[in-house]
C-alpha cells in the first residue's frame, strides 16, 4: 500500500511521467497502463455503470465481506482480511474473500 500511495505521489499526469527528481522521468502512456493494469487502451470506449448497476455491484461486496452497508469498507478491513492465517487449503468462500480484497487493496 505505501509503495503503491509513494508511486502515484511521484505521477505527473500532465506530462504522462512517473517523476523521480527534476532531471528524472520516465514517461508512460495508453500501452503502458494497459500492460500494467490491464486496461483498454483502444477499442470499444469504456462506459460508466448505471447507479443501479452500481449500487448492485456495492451490494455484491457487502455481501462478500458481510458487512451491512458499503460505507463500513475501510481499508482496515481489507488489511484484516489479507493478514488473516487460513488453514489449507483454503474453502472457497475464503478464496472469494481474499481475492476481492486483494483487487480492491490494489486499488486503494
């Protein structure tokens, strides 16, 4: 997580660079974001969710990590989650929870 805050500290998205220091930049572009996350950089334009949609798909989290509502999906708790010893092999509903934590702390 600190890595990851610590990188995008250093993005400059005006000149599409990640900037070390003032003679230090090393410049990205669509490939590059796609190579790394995955993303599209060319085809079919991504389009936004519906709030249905969205509210949908917040629901399907709750549900995963049992939690009442959205607004209760911290940080912490994704940290709690990746930290957690489980026994071996792991059941699926675990593996659920872990790999959907995993995802969204990347992204945090």
């Amino acid at each position: 997580m600190q890595f990851g805050a610590w990188q995008l500290s250093k993005v400059d998205p005006k000149s599409c660079a990640i900037v070390k220091d003032v003679n230090q930049e090393l410049p990205f572009g669509p490939n590059d974001v796609n190579a790394v996350f995955g993303l599209p950089c060319s085809g079919q334009p991504i389009i936004p969710c519906s709030q249905d949609e969205l509210d949908g798909k917040k629901q399907i989290l709750c549900e995963i990590f049992e939690i009442p509502n959205f607004s209760h999906l911290k940080i912490s708790l994704l940290e709690r989650i990746l930290k957690k010893q489980y026994g071996y092999p792991k059941t699926i509903d675990e593996k659920r929870v872990f790999m959907a934590a995993f995802v969204l702390y990347v992204f945090f």
